[in-house]
C-alpha cells in the first residue's frame, strides 16, 4: 500500500532555523564525544562550516551558558 505524503513547503527562512538548529545539535554531540576544549578552527575544520556561522554559534553558546551560569 502506497502512502501519499503531502508537499510540504518551508519558507527559507525557516529552513535555515531548521538547520541552526541541526548544526547546534551536532555541534554538542561533537563536544559529548570530544571531552576536551575545542578552538574555532577545529570546529570549521570537522564540520567545514563557514567560520563566521561556526563563531555565531559557539558566541551565541558562550553567551548563553553565562546567563544560566
């Protein structure tokens, strides 16, 4: 039995918020797994981001933890 999956269709928009947040998760099973600190540029070098997405991450991360800190 086929089943007929509808289009959906996401604005840009919220496709790159969809894939913040995928880079994001990805981004701390990468430091689960790692164990130990990690620079800008071992970050854009495993995931081959663009080094200013990789910084607006990890600074967006930083400034995050020392709100809840």
């Amino acid at each position: 039995m086929e089943v007929e999956i509808p289009n959906i269709n996401i604005s840009e928009e919220r496709y790159v918020a969809v894939k913040q947040i995928e880079n994001l998760l990805n981004l701390l099973e990468f430091f689960s797994v790692r164990k130990r600190p990690a620079t800008l540029a071992d970050v854009v070098a495993h995931f081959g981001w663009a080094r200013s997405s990789a910084f607006n991450i990890l600074t967006t991360l930083v400034e995050l933890a020392s709100t809840f800190s």
